[in-house]
C-alpha cells in the first residue's frame, strides 16, 4: 500500500516548523520591534534589559530563524528515507523542533551573553 506524504510525521512536523521558522526570521528581520515590549520579538529577561541588547537581540534571533528552519526543512526529508512507523516518525520530527528550539534559545542568549559582557 501507498504512503501519503500526510502520514509521514517525520516530514510534515519538519517540513512545517522549518517554513514556520524562516517566515517568524524574514518577519522579525523586515519589521523588528523598535522598543522592548511584552508582545512581539526575542523576548528573554537577558535580550530585555536595555535597548542595545534588545536590538542585538532581534538581528540575532531573526538569522538564527531563518537557519534553523532551513536545516529543518532539509532534515525533514530524512521522513522520506526510511519506512518509519508513524509514532516513531512522530516522535522523532517533535523531538527535533524541541531541540531546534532550544538550540535557537542557546546560541543567541550565548552571543548576547559575548557581546555585553
């Protein structure tokens, strides 16, 4: 029998958080926030402390975005590689968007962290 691509998790959890990612990146990167506020932006109490940071903070995430939801978009068709059951798929392509979050979280709090010492 046939596999639809809507069955294959690996692929559409990928595939979607990468295109999620990289329009969040383009958006942040064309219309950053100009002032620290609670709504709209990178919004860590390290990017929120001053101005300087803040705006660092916004340049910095915006191409962090951008790259992870490239490389999550190639990953995403590892799903096409292997005949992977559908939980197994599943909890792979959700494990790698947690991850992907928190390597976004750690490399720009990291690069904040280097610039204002």
């Amino acid at each position: 029998m046939e596999k639809l691509i809507t069955d294959n998790h690996l692929f559409i959890i990928c595939f979607g958080f990468g295109i999620v990612s990289i329009i969040a990146g383009l958006i942040m990167r064309k219309f950053p926030p100009k002032k620290i506020n609670a709504l709209y932006g990178y919004r860590t109490s390290s990017s929120m402390k001053n101005q300087e940071r803040w705006d660092f903070a916004q340049f910095y995430s915006s191409k962090e975005m951008i790259k992870i939801g490239l490389i999550n978009i190639v990953v995403s068709f590892i799903g096409f590689l292997d005949n992977l059951t559908g939980t197994i798929s599943m909890i792979l392509g959700l494990t790698i968007m947690i991850l992907s979050i928190i390597v976004l979280l750690f490399r720009v709090e990291n690069s904040i962290k280097k610039k204002f010492k």
